[in-house]
C-alpha cells in the first residue's frame, strides 16, 4: 500500500474523529443550557422574592453570548446612595458581596441549589449577583466561578 494513501486515509480518519467529537461536545453543552434555561424559567416563576430585609431576587437572567447567569437583585434599602461617597461605597461592596458568598453557600448546600451550579458549569457559565438601587441604576456586580465550586454539602 502506498504511503501517501494511509496517510491521506488515516487523516481522513483522524479528520471524521475530531469532528464527532466536536459535535458531541457541543451537543452535551447544548442541552446542558437547554436544561438550564428551563430551570431559569422555572425560578423565575417564583420571582421577585426577599433574599435579606433591604435585598430581593427580581429575576435570573442567563446571557449566552456573555456567559453568564445572572441573579439580578434589588438593593431596596437605599432610596439614594452617593457615589462620591468612598466609605459608603465600601460598605455598599462589602455587604453585598458578603450577601452573595451567603447565597452562594445556601445553593451549595442544597440539592436544587447544588443542580443549578452543576448545570451552570455544564453549560460553561459564570455566576453573577448583579445589584441595583431601586431606581434601577447598577451598584455591583460579584462574580463566582462554577469551576471552582466543591458541590458538597457541608
């Protein structure tokens, strides 16, 4: 057998190899953000709802194009918050990122809370708790990464 003809065939090989594989990769993320989508829908269902006495859910939003799955929330205690103020601000960040590390925690711990951050990570997602003030301008937004997460209950 010539050699140019197996290389030519065990490349053609090689070539179908990698596109099956590619295509069940992109078919397992595929319905993983079917799967997740649903789910979104499902707890939007339940929105809004009190995460804290001054913080409540409005919505679950999953951007593809970004990535991310992001759980938009109301800062309602604050009718105003001065931007030029640094302290307030400060406090502002620390407390919501401690309120989203609790989150986050809380769906750690629970088997549904646990489902969703498996599929956000099968969908190749990041978690985002994006807070706003009541008139809807952006206040911060605290990132986790899904990848990092153990996914036992402690």
């Amino acid at each position: 057998m010539d050699s140019n003809f197996r290389r030519s065939v065990i490349g053609r090989h090689w070539l179908i190899l990698v596109a099956i594989s590619l295509a069940i990769l992109t078919s397992c993320r595929s319905a993983a953000q079917h799967r997740l989508q649903a789910t979104i829908d499902s707890f939007n269902s339940t929105c809004p709802f009190r995460m804290t006495e001054d913080i409540w859910i409005d919505s679950l939003h999953y951007d593809r194009v970004g990535q991310e799955v992001i759980y938009c929330c109301t800062y309602a205690g604050l009718p105003y918050v001065d931007r030029s103020n640094a302290d307030m601000m400060e406090t502002l960040e620390s407390y919501t990122a401690l309120e989203s590390q609790r989150s986050f925690k809380s769906m750690n711990s629970n088997p549904s809370g646990k489902e969703t951050l498996q599929l956000i990570r099968q969908a190749g997602a990041k978690l985002v708790f994006a807070y706003r003030l009541s008139d809807g301008s952006e206040l911060t937004r605290h990132p986790f990464e899904i990848e990092k997460a153990t996914f036992d209950v402690e």
